[in-house]
C-alpha cells in the first residue's frame, strides 16, 4: 500500500482558522423571575486568533480567539416593597377622629418599580482558546450512490475524507471590563432616585430617607452588587445567565461539527479535467509535529 503526504504549515493553517472563525456567529436571549429580574440580548462574532502545534501528544491549538459582543444588551428590573409616608393627624379633633392630615404619598407600586437598561456593547473584552485533536470522518454522500466514481466526478459529488478537530479543552477568559460599566450603572441608578424624590416635599424625602436608609444601598442589595460592579457583571453574564459555557459549548460545536478543516476527495482527481484520472484513497492518517500538520494518504 502506498503512501502519499502532505504537509500543512503552521501559516496557511492560521489561514484555514480565519475563514473557519470568520464565519460563526450566534445569537441568544433569555430572562429570569422575581423580585430582581433580568434579561440578555447577546450577539457573539470571533475574530483573530492563531493556531500553535504541538507534538508528543499531538494537540493544535487555537489561541486568543477575539470574542466580539455585539449587540450586548442587558435590561434589570427590580420590585421594591410598596413603601408610604404621610398621613398621619396633624390637628385631632378634640371628639375624636382628625380635622387635618398631613397627605399620604405611596412609592414603588409599579411592576417593575425600577427598569435599568445597559447597552455593554463594546464594553467587555473577552478570549476564547482552546486545544484540540484531529478527528478523521469519512463523509458518504447519498447522492453519488447510484453514480460511478467518473460520474460522481463530473456532477462534483465525491465521497470525502473530512478531517474535523475535536476540543481536549476550551476556555473564555475575560481580559477586561470597561469602567465606564460601573459608571454607567451607578448613572442609571442615580438618576432614578434623582427622578423619584426629586418632587417631593421637604418633609416626605426625610421621612423616606430615614425609613429607606438609603435608596441606592437598597437597589444595591436587592441587585446583589457588591463593591466591584465588574464582578458583579461578570457572575451575572458568566453564572446566572450561564453565557460563558453557551459560548464555551457552541464555539466547541461549531468547530467540530461543522466546517471541517481540511477534507480529500475520493477517489481523489491526481488528473483533473474532461477525462480525468481518480486515485482511490483507502484511509488518511495525520500527524502534528511542532512545525506541520501532516496528512498520510493511503492510496
């Protein structure tokens, strides 16, 4: 049996990884329920990256995939137990009952009480890496079955040796978290308390200021955001949304499942044209060193 080999280097590999990560895209959205509810609306693009091989064991590996958030937009919404000042008697009535009463003001009725959108697009940085084996499938495709290998040849449906890659592992780090996150949020947040109290009377925003012990703290606890906002994001995307191992799986998926990354058609055309030469290929085999990606046909 004889042996054909083809070496792939290191640079037109990278080649093949940016058409192949070019071409993703995905979208998601969803939502929570309760006191403090939110919702996502996320587009995911990759861009960048390089591939590395290594040797003993054979693993290729893509490094610092750029992940592009576009759109990113995250809407909280929070309900505040129905808090009400005022009231109270200010003349009695000597015979009982009140002649006067100070008026009565209620606050956080509405459903939600507090809605705080957050355009993050552009905000978060963010990479994907991950290492990978080569996985070798041959595709059989159903609509030579009745056909000759010439005439599979002329209407361009061959069988195929397709050689995918196969996550070992896959990782989303986030680089970084812009500040203007955090400034934003307490922006929104500020202006609402600006906007709720801002018509009050004197006397109303000092009973409600004892009795709500600082409005922010509350929109703070109730949102769990503790000192570091960008945490606080980060645990909202990464945990309670769950994006970052979505991310994590469908980019896994994507790359193993569908474009594969190299693929040889057999019986392979060593002489293309009107009449053609076609070599069977009997099996593939590859082999990465740290220079090349080799490919072992067996003719």
């Amino acid at each position: 049996m004889a042996t054909i080999q083809l070496a792939v280097s290191e640079n037109s590999m990278n080649q093949v990884l940016r058409n192949l990560i070019d071409n993703f895209h995905l979208t998601k959205s969803g939502s929570s329920s309760g006191y403090f509810r939110a919702s996502y609306n996320v587009g995911i693009g990759l861009t960048g990256g390089s591939i590395d091989f290594k040797n003993n064991p054979d693993e290729i590996v893509l490094k610092e995939i750029d992940v592009n958030w576009n759109p990113l937009n995250v809407t909280l919404e929070v309900d505040i137990p129905k808090v009400c000042v005022g009231g109270f008697c200010i003349i009695p009535n000597p015979f009982g009952g009140c002649l006067l009463r100070a008026p009565r003001i209620c606050l956080f009725s509405s459903n939600p009480d507090i809605r705080i959108p957050l355009n993050l697009d552009g905000l978060i940085t963010s990479e994907i890496s991950g290492g990978f084996n080569v996985d070798i499938r041959y595709r059989d495709d159903p609509v030579n079955n009745t056909m000759n290998p010439y005439q599979a040849y002329a209407a361009n449906n061959l069988d195929k040796w397709q050689v995918y890659l196969s996550s070992r592992w896959l990782n989303l780090d986030i680089i970084d978290i812009s500040d203007t996150v955090g400034n934003l949020l307490d922006r929104i947040v500020d202006n609402f308390i600006n906007g709720v109290f801002g018509g009050l009377p004197g006397w109303a925003k000092d009973i409600l200021s004892w009795l709500l012990n600082g409005i922010n703290d509350i929109i703070r606890g109730i949102l769990d955001i503790g000192d570091d906002i960008k945490e606080w994001l980060s645990d909202l995307l990464g945990v309670s949304f769950g994006l970052f191992d979505f991310i994590v799986q469908q980019v896994g998926n994507y790359i193993a499942n569908n474009h594969p990354l190299y693929e040889i058609s057999n019986p392979y055309p060593i002489v293309p044209g009107a009449d053609p030469v076609l070599l069977p290929i009997s099996a593939i085999r590859t082999d990465v060193t740290n220079d090349e990606f080799v490919i072992n046909v067996s003719i």
